[in-house]
C-alpha cells in the first residue's frame, strides 16, 4: 500500500509527534554520494578538535577578554573550574562545490536527534534508498552510556549509582520529544523531570518526586539557566546551581564546555588565533573548514553575516551584501546580545515540491566522534520554520 505523508509519519507519532507542524517533516529523500558524506563526517571530527582548543584557551582569559566575548559573568567561574568535558553536539555547514563550511556549531542543546537518528533512514527505507544513518544510532547509544561513565565519575560515583534524570521544558514537546528518545538508548536507570520541577538548595537538586540528582541531561540552555528565577521567591535558580556544580554535586550534560563552545565568538578566536597562520597544526582545518569570523563589522569586508553570539533557531541574523541587508527572524530577545560577523557563503539551492530552497547540511559529533547525517532547507537563513528533508546514499 502507498502511504501519504500523513500516513507515514503518524505511524512514528511516539518518537515524531511535531512532523506536521508547519508540514515540517519532508516526505522525500535528497540523495548525496558516500564519499561526500565521508567527507562531512570527517569535517566534523575536524572542526570539533579545533573548537575544542579554542574552547581551552578561551578558558584561560580574564574576566573582562570573556566579558567581552559575550559571556554573561555569572558564569566566569564556572567556566574555568569545570573541567568536564562536552558530549554531543551538532555542526551545520555550507556543503558547496568549493568545500565544507563550518556556519556554525550547536554544541550545548543539539536538537534535529529524533530526525538524523530515528526518522531518517525510515524514510530512505520507505523510498527503497539507502539511508546514510545506518550505524548512528547504535553510535549515539554505545558513546550516551560512556559519556554518562564521564559525568558521573566527575562527581565520584558509577552511573549505575546516579540519580539521572532527562529534563526539558513541559510546554515543549519537541523537546520532550527529543530526550525521551535520548533517554530511551540510556541502559541506566533513568526518568524524565520536567525543568520547571526540578527543585534546588544547598545540598542539591531534587526531581519531582523529591529523590536527590545526580545527572541532568538538559535540553535548556545555560543562558536561560542564568536568567530563571524562582516564580515564589525571586531567588535566581543559577545562584543555587552554579554552587553545587563547582561543589561536584550534581553534573550537568552538556556541561558548562559546551556553553564555551556554544558561543559564535568562539569561532572568531578561532579566526585571531589560527586564520593566519600555515604552520599551526590546526591551520590547514582552520582554512579548509572555517570562515573568517569578527567580533566587528569594521573588521570584515561585504558580503558578510551578522548572528549573536549566543543566538538560536536563525533569530537576529543579518546578511549584508553590497547592494542591501536584510535581517532574518527578527527577535527582540536576541537583538540585545553582541554579534559576530562572518565571511558570508551561498548555502546550495536545491528544488523541492515546486519550490527553490536553501540546503544545509548538519553533522553530529559524540565524544568527538561524527555519527549522524542530516539535511534541512528553507530560506536563506535556515532557522525554525526550516523543513527536515532526509538523506539517502546515490
């Protein structure tokens, strides 16, 4: 029997249930060769050591130098005691026929898991192709359970003596979504607490049935983190946290590494630091894979792109071309925070159901190991209202 789009997708409603959002799900598969898909895996592995090191030195500045690279100073101690490293993250590249563009990398809450590692290959499968997916998620498992080994040693316990807890906001549910499925590859026992009832003192942080936690895999961003307060008591929620991550009693997943790295400032150190030179070990990844990157528009020639340097979901983004700009997703909430501008690249067009879109190409890295593949298009500035196309092999 030939299934609609519809009929497809509602089979998978208990991993997928935002599919129909928008018509967000395509009902298709673009296909890519194996050695480009190679290829972008091995950008990713690439990439990922580079922002890693950079990560390390930003580590190192003062007070004002990471000010002044946007973090919020509530963080500052944080950021140079913890020494835990980061998990997951997703990067996002231009796939074009001059090379592989890191655009940017989500190192702190990587969403798109459900479809680079559930959906994908299903419907590759539905289409008889060959999804390129085939091995990720056994991947994204086997490293999740040694990542948990990582955390849980950060505070001297063995995961199979943690409290673990999956967390998201209650309203979200592709969020909700995406960490049940997380939640569903961990072989610890592990339950669900949404972060509205995560509770905190002095001691430590408690789960809705009151039961002390050890991990949270969060899919919440530290700068949020930063800013909730309690609705009661006005206490801000980070002034209880922050303590008791310094203190080791409780780890978060990702890990305060991963809000370094999730900063787009990173990326113009990574321009200060290696975009000049040839004979540095991470040069030839820095000029192969990286775009010139400034904390200044002074500092960057036209055409460029303005992002802020702890955006999301393409919100505030500007591209400036000699004869116009234009700004995408326009935020209020986002045209507070400091940008970077970054060399601009044509993202490839690709025509999908009558329609011209822009096609990106994402890469996930576990423990610094690429695994999934995935595909999104849309507008020029790929952000939330972007569609989910799936990729095959040619």
């Amino acid at each position: 029997m030939t299934l609609t789009r519809s009929q497809f997708y509602d089979q998978h409603r208990q991993h997928f249930s935002w599919y129909d959002t928008d018509e967000y799900a395509c009902f298709d598969v673009l296909p890519v060769p194996f050695e480009r898909i190679g290829a972008i895996r091995q950008a990713a592995e690439d990439v990922w050591r580079v922002l890693v090191q950079a990560g390390k030195l930003m580590k190192t500045f003062d007070d004002e130098t990471l000010l002044a690279y946007g973090y919020p100073l509530e963080t500052l101690d944080l950021i140079r005691n913890n020494d835990q490293p980061p998990f997951i993250a997703r990067c996002d590249f231009a796939v074009t026929d001059d090379g592989i563009s890191l655009l940017e990398c989500n190192a702190e809450v990587a969403t798109f898991v459900v479809e680079t590692f559930k959906m994908n290959d299903l419907v590759a499968e539905h289409f008889d192709k060959t999804g390129v997916n085939a091995s990720a998620e056994a991947i994204f498992r086997r490293e999740l359970n040694r990542y948990l080994g990582i955390a849980a040693a950060s505070i001297s316990k063995r995961p199979e003596d943690c409290r673990i807890v999956f967390a998201a906001l209650s309203q979200a549910s592709e969020d909700i979504g995406t960490v049940e499925y997380i939640r569903s590859l961990c072989d610890y026992d592990a339950h669900f607490c949404a972060i509205e009832f995560l509770e905190m003192d002095e001691d430590g942080v408690y789960d809705q049935t009151g039961e002390q936690v050890d991990l949270i895999y969060r899919l919440y961003p530290t700068e949020w983190m930063v800013e909730d307060c309690d609705p009661t008591s006005g206490v801000g929620l980070w002034e209880y946290l922050e303590p008791l991550v310094l203190a080791r009693k409780v780890a978060l997943i990702n890990p305060i590494s991963s809000f370094v790295l999730q900063n787009k400032a990173l990326l113009a150190l990574v321009t200060e630091k290696w975009g000049n030179q040839i004979d540095h070990p991470l040069s030839a990844i820095v000029h192969r894979h990286f775009l010139p990157t400034f904390m200044s528009p002074a500092a960057i020639s036209v055409p460029y792109v303005g992002k802020p340097t702890f955006g999301r979901e393409g919100r505030e983004v500007e591209i400036v071309k000699a004869a116009d700009t234009r700004l995408y997703n326009a935020s209020s909430e986002y045209a507070e925070l400091p940008k970077v501008y970054q060399k601009y690249v044509e993202l490839p067009m690709i025509n999908l159901e009558g329609k011209s879109l822009t096609l990106q190409l994402s890469c996930f890295v576990m423990n610094g190991i690429a695994t999934g593949v995935s595909a999104r298009v849309g507008d020029k500035v790929i952000g939330n209202l972007s569609k989910f196309l799936p990729v095959c092999y040619v």
